[in-house]
C-alpha cells in the first residue's frame, strides 16, 4: 500500500514539474535565450520537484525488502 502512494506521489510530482518546464518554454517566443531559460527553471521551486518525484518512484521500486 505504500509503495502505491510513493509512486502516486512520484507521478503528481513529475507531472506538476514537467507542466512548469513546458510553460518555461514559451520565454523562447518572446526572444529569450537558453541560458535564461535554464536560469529559469534551475531557480524556481516547482520545477525542482521533478527530482524528489524521480527519487521517490525510483525508492518504491528498486527498494530491496529484508
């Protein structure tokens, strides 16, 4: 049961996280460059969530039982 809800919580945190990265790109329509788009998801939050969502899905999974 709580290998289900780490990897329940996993996905809402990649999904959350992957929908700020796609927002981000739309500062390439307003002539902005790579560098200030990397900037940009390296500094906020919410698109950092994508890695404790990683670790979590990756725990439940590979997580070996005693």
């Amino acid at each position: 049961m709580f290998k289900i809800l780490k990897i329940l919580i996993g996905i809402n945190l990649i999904s959350y996280s992957l929908m700020f990265f796609i927002m981000y790109l739309n500062l390439f329509t307003l002539g902005y460059s790579i560098g200030y788009y990397l900037t940009e998801i390296f500094t906020h939050f919410e698109t950092l969530l994508i890695f404790p969502g990683i670790y979590f899905i990756w725990n439940s999974l590979f997580k070996k039982k005693y």
